[in-house]
C-alpha cells in the first residue's frame, strides 16, 4: 500500500513538474513614444518599460516591471523635462482561459521616482510615490514561445505621494472615452521560456 501511495505521489510531482516547466517564465515589455502640439507647446514623452513574470501555476503569476520615462514640454520660453523611474511589482490572477487568449486580473505596487528641470534650467525638486492598482488584462500566445500582453487601464488606483497629497480612483469608465481608453491600453511583446 505504501508503495502504491509513494508511486502515485511521485508521478503526481512529475506531472506537475512537467507542465510547470513549460512557459514558466517570461521576460517582454512596452515601449511607448508619443507627441502633441496644441497651440505654441509641444509635448512628447517616451517610455520605455522591460517586464519579467514567473507563473507559480495554471493561475497565478508573480512579477515586475521596471519603468523609465522622459516627458518634454518645449514652449517658446523654453524646454520643461520631467524624468520618472518605475518599480512596479505584481501579482497576476487569469480567470477567463479561452485557447490562446486568457483573461486577467492584475494587482500593482507602483513606485516611481520623479526628477527633472524647468526650462530656466534649474532643478526641480526630486519626489516619490507609492501605490495600489488593479488592472484588467488580456495575453494571447502565438506558439509556445511568443506572446503578447494587453494591459487595460486601472480600474481601482490609490497613490500616495511625497509632497503629502494622495489620489483615489474606481471605476471602469472614470472620465475614459473609448478611444482613449484604447489609446492607454500598454500593449507588448513576451518570450517565455
């Protein structure tokens, strides 16, 4: 009896270390890069945010992105730069498998680091952040290998930041438009291997 008992255990551990190696981790990421002109102001801003997962089963998933970003105001007076550094941990629950294409629920820890200078050229004042984010999402797998990852934007948000002033955010439709909902939804290329 205990032999049975240990056999079936030990083929349940190599069952499920079998399908566990099998696109148990992925590296991707976003690049963004926009520009506007209203008026006699430019504004662009390019991000660019390298992400890692690590699928802890058929569900779950842990991770983390790592976020740099340069925004430019140019006026005629001069040239307003605002550079921002990411962290930004998560956990990662699929609810919806249909095939290729799986739903998501994501929950982030963002920490972003905020500096820059005016366009007189002085410094401004470096600040920080800390937050809470929800976020629906939405992954396809082409093959075993390559993928892609659609990720919404947040649903609940709540972020604290160093100069004493918090903000609060819920709900699916908060002021979004379809085409901007579209237009900040990060969409990106994933390797898993």
């Amino acid at each position: 009896m205990k032999r049975i008992l240990f056999s079936i255990a030990l083929i349940s551990i190599l069952a499920v270390s079998a399908t566990a190696q099998e696109g148990t981790m992925w590296i991707g990421g976003t690049i963004n890069i926009s520009s506007n002109t209203t008026n006699d102001m430019t504004s662009s801003s390019t991000t660019i945010m390298p992400e890692f997962g690590y699928n802890l089963d058929m569900n779950w998933a842990i991770g983390g992105r790592l976020g740099f970003n340069t925004s430019k105001d140019e006026q005629a007076v001069g040239t307003n730069k605002t550079t921002t550094t990411s962290i930004v941990p998560f956990a990662r629950y699929t609810f919806g498998n249909l095939g290729n294409f799986k739903i998501f629920g994501q929950g982030e820890l963002p920490i972003n680091f905020y500096g820059g200078e005016f366009a007189d050229g002085t410094s401004k004042d470096n600040s920080n952040s800390f937050g809470l984010r929800v976020r629906p999402g939405l992954s396809y797998s082409f093959n075993d290998n390559w993928g892609f990852n659609m990720l919404m934007p947040s649903v609940f948000a709540f972020t604290s930041n160093s100069n004493d002033s918090s903000a609060f955010h819920f709900g699916i439709n908060d002021g979004y438009t379809v085409q901007s909902y579209l237009l900040d939804t990060a969409i990106g290329f994933v390797y898993k291997f």
